[in-house]
C-alpha cells in the first residue's frame, strides 16, 4: 500500500448550507434576477472567502446566487456570456438580470445567478470516472471552438501567469514550514523523498507553457455535477487565460485522483485505466502533446505553482487562510509522480 498520507487528504467537499435570512440586500439580488417568491435561503459554507454562495429556494425551483467584488464585474460578465454560448457540452447557465446583464451589481458588490442543478458531485450511477474525466475535457475543447469564432472577444477574462523561474526558493519555504500547517506525515514524506520531489520539480520547471487559450482552469470533483442530462460543470468564474495543456493535464490527474481517494480505484489501476487512457485521449483531441513525460511535467508545474502561491499567501495575515488546502497540495505533488506512469511501468499498489 502507499504510504501515508498520499491519496488521504480532501478539502475540497461537504459543504454545508447554512440557513439565512432573507434580507434586503437579498431580497434586492434575487428580484434583479426575476427569480420571483423566494421561499427560503442558506448559505453555502466554503473555504475561498473571495465569494460567497447562497442557495435560493423558490415556489417551485431553486437558485444559486454568487455575490462577489464588484471589481470583477466585467470578467464575470465575459465568463457568463462565454458559458452561455457553447455547445455541446453539459454546463450551468448563468441567468440574465432584468436588464439583460449576467451580472447585477449593487454598489461594491456584485451578483450572479443560475439554477441550482441537484445531483452527486463527480459520479453517479451509469456514469463513470472516465465518463466524468471525459466530460471535463469536452468542455475544454468546447471553449476552444468559442474562442476561435470569436477571437478578440475575450480580453476582460483574468490571465494566469506561470513563472516557474519564481519557485527557485520552493525547497526553502518547505523546511520553514512549521507543524501547524503540516502533519508529521507530510513532513515525513518531504524529508524522506526529497530526491523524488527534487527530480518532479525539476521536471515542472523546465517546462513553459504559454496563457494564450481560453479554459477552466479548475476542472476537479467538486466541479463537475451529475445532473439529469449526465455530468455538468460549475464555477464558470474559473475560466481564464491559461495554458490549454496545463488545464487538461491538471483535471486528468483531480479527477483520477480523486477516484484513488474515494476508494473506487487504487493507484495502480488509476494510472493504467484512467490517466494513460486519458491522456492519449486528450493528445488525440489537441489538449496535449508529449504523452505521459509531458503530461506529468505539465500537472506537476501547475501543482507546484499552487504551493508557491500558497506559501507566498500564508505571509500575508489577510490572505493566510489558503493555508487550508497546504498539506493536500504537498501530497498531490508526489501522487503526480505515481498516477502520471508509462503504461508498462505502472506500480499495482
């Protein structure tokens, strides 16, 4: 078996609904949207404080309304128009506010909404983890026949910067981290494997890829639903300029991953059955080139640059509490070098 804690830790799930009043700062977002009677209202506890979920429930349907910075107004608006208008793929669809806008702002704040879609996260009965991971990469080649009708239609999306020169100082951060935010298993793990983590590093620092194409740069369990018309992805605020290759990578390995996590596949298997099918499936459509080497050069880079920015964050008392997703970051860095194997080299665990 694998040692501990790799393939044990998950953040990113169960979320809870906390009930809320409906107040007039409420009542004044829902009636932006024409949602009509709302009956009830909670709020969904998560741990990125950049924006806040609530979950409507009306006369006969429910919503889900995300309130956010009114700086992010145009992006969001971008982000909105882009989902609405692709095809072929299983998606939320982000409502219009009466005035025809996706985005109602009301002073320093701003709203969306679209309509709550009920069903498991990830997978379900009659669909399976490669049925799920598939959905995730349609989506992106969904977006990139968007972009390329309409070229110059997205500037106001955010871009994401991948500079790998910037993580010459990573080694050291690690060992100024102290056992508040790391178990003594993690720290056993980064001690005892550093020429593993070392070589991984490397791997991801030699690789540059481009932001120039227009993607969901968080393609993971926690946003991919099973609706009536089969997997459907949330959180359209992610999409952005990034790298095409990294976003592709990056949910191949979230989301075999998170099978290994739930006990449906052991790590073994995940590579064989799902990674390197995967991964071929994506370089058969454009998402990748380079096969397994690239791809997990290309995961690790992102999980890397994740723990950076992380670590960067936690210096800042306002910004500190990312530090909630370190310690599974530092595992997913060494559960890359396991999943992302040749076929012929996989490990039965």
């Amino acid at each position: 078996m694998i040692a501990d804690p790799f393939f044990r830790i998950e953040t990113n799930e169960g979320f809870e609904a906390v009930p809320v009043a409906i107040d007039a700062r409420l009542e004044k977002a829902i009636a932006a949207f024409g949602i009509g009677d709302a009956e009830k209202a909670s709020r969904i506890k998560k741990h990125n404080r950049l924006s806040a979920l609530y979950l409507i429930k009306g006369a006969q349907d429910r919503f889900v309304l995300r309130t956010f910075d009114a700086g992010h107004t145009k992006a969001v608006e971008t982000q909105c128009r882009i989902v609405s208008e692709l095809r072929d793929v299983e998606t939320i669809h982000p409502m219009r506010c009466e005035d025809g806008a996706f985005v109602h702002r009301a002073d320093e704040e701003a709203w969306m909404a679209y309509p709550h879609i009920a069903g498991p996260l990830f997978t379900a009965p009659g669909v399976t983890v490669a049925e799920a991971i598939t959905a995730a990469l349609r989506f992106l080649i969904a977006l990139q026949r968007w972009q390329k009708n309409y070229a110059s239609a997205f500037s106001d999306l955010p871009t994401i910067a991948r500079e790998p020169d910037a993580w010459g100082d990573l080694r050291e951060r690690f060992e100024a981290i102290g056992t508040t935010h790391l178990s003594a298993p993690t720290r056993a793990t980064v001690r005892g494997k550093q020429a593993r983590f070392d070589a991984l590093l490397a791997e991801a620092q030699g690789v540059h890829p481009k932001a120039d194409a227009v993607v969901h740069c968080d393609l993971q369990h926690a946003n991919l639903v099973i609706g009536p018309a089969g997997p459907a992805i949330l959180d359209l605020e992610d999409i952005c300029i990034d790298s095409l290759a990294v976003s592709a990578a990056h949910a191949i390995f979230k989301l075999a991953r998170h099978a290994v996590y739930l006990g449906l596949f052991d790590a073994g298997r995940a590579s064989s059955e799902l990674v390197n099918p995967m991964v071929a499936w994506a370089s058969k459509h454009g998402l990748l080139a380079g096969g397994m080497a690239a791809a997990r050069a290309l995961a690790a880079h992102r999980t890397a640059g994740d723990i950076h920015n992380i670590l960067l964050a936690m210096e800042n008392p306002g910004t500190a509490w990312v530090a909630y997703d370190l310690e599974k970051k530092v595992n997913n860095f060494f559960e890359i070098g396991t999943l992302f194997e040749e076929e012929s080299s996989c490990r039965k665990q």
